[in-house]
C-alpha cells in the first residue's frame, strides 16, 4: 500500500513539472507578424486537376453521392498549391443545375489556410463545360493569414468535361475579410 502511494506521489509531482515546463514553453515561441490581408479582396486564380477517382454510390432513392479529390496551384494574391475535396449528393441522372460544396486547403511557402464553399453547379445539355458558383468561409489559418480568419469566399469557377467525365476545374477565388 504505502508503494502505491508513493507512484501515485511520484506521477502528480511529474505531472506537475511537466506541465509547468510545458507552459513555460509555449510562452517562448517567437510572435509571427501577420500579413495585413484586410484592406482589400484576396484575389486567387486555381486550377485543380483529379488526385484520384471518383466515389459514385446509386443511392436507394434514385439519388446518387458524388465525390472527388483535387489538387493543383493557386497563383494571384497568393501563389501555392491548393487541394480540394468536393462532394455532390444529386439525382440520377443529375440534373443541369445541382448543389455542390467543396472543402478546400491552400498551402504557400507562408502558411496555410483551410475553408469551404457551398453553391451551385450547372452543365448544360450538349455542353462540355459546367460553370460552379459558390460562397463559404475561411475556417482555420496560420498566423500570418490571421487577418483571414472567417473571411467570406466567393468562387466562380469551370469544370471541363470530355466523354461525359470532368477533367479539371480552373476559376476565381475571391477572400474577403467581413
């Protein structure tokens, strides 16, 4: 008995250490000064190419999900590359104008900064371009990207397609801080 307290003595008092160690490092980390972003739209050109292939699953309802990793280079305001995860959940076969999101990461030799965007795709019978308009935010930041955090995004962009298959999607970026 008197063995078992004196672990359990010896593992608060280390838990103890450690968290003041811990503590006192993470006060030592140098600031990062942000980039001031806030006085106008970032403005972002993108073109994202598949990173795999799709997951199509026929749903039960005549409805079918839809998804797809992208991944490509962002040039503009700020020049990187960018992945994306863009999901459709859309009727068999899909209509010419149904929802779509995208989940979307943007890595510079700066940072990072992670959103998403919700809107529209449209693809009109007979044509091999779609045109996506969509709005999101800005959710999670580095710190020199820290004036935009929660920001609005807005895109426009086009997707091709040959044979009925998309092969990539280049469009306008635009982050503006609220």
């Amino acid at each position: 008995m008197k063995t078992l307290y004196t672990l359990v003595r010896v593992l608060v008092v280390a838990a103890v250490v450690l968290g003041v160690f811990g503590i006192a490092l993470a006060q030592d980390v140098a600031p990062v000064a942000p980039l001031n972003l806030s006085s106008e739209p970032v403005v972002l050109e993108y073109s994202l190419g598949a990173a795999g292939p799709p997951t199509i699953e026929p749903l039960t309802d005549e409805r079918m999900t839809f998804r797809i990793q992208g991944a490509g280079e962002v040039s503009g305001a700020l020049e990187g590359s960018i992945s994306a995860l863009i999901s459709e959940v859309t009727a068999m076969p899909s209509p010419p104008l149904h929802p779509v999101t995208a989940m979307f990461t943007l890595e510079t030799e700066d940072g990072t900064l992670e959103g998403f965007y919700a809107g529209s795709l449209y693809l009109a019978e007979g044509s091999d371009q779609a045109s996506i308009h969509g709005n999101g935010l800005i959710l999670s930041v580095s710190g020199v990207y820290a004036d935009l955090y929660l920001a609005d995004v807005h895109v426009t962009s086009a997707v091709q397609f040959i044979d009925g298959r998309s092969v990539g999607e280049s469009g306008t970026m635009t982050i503006t801080v609220r």
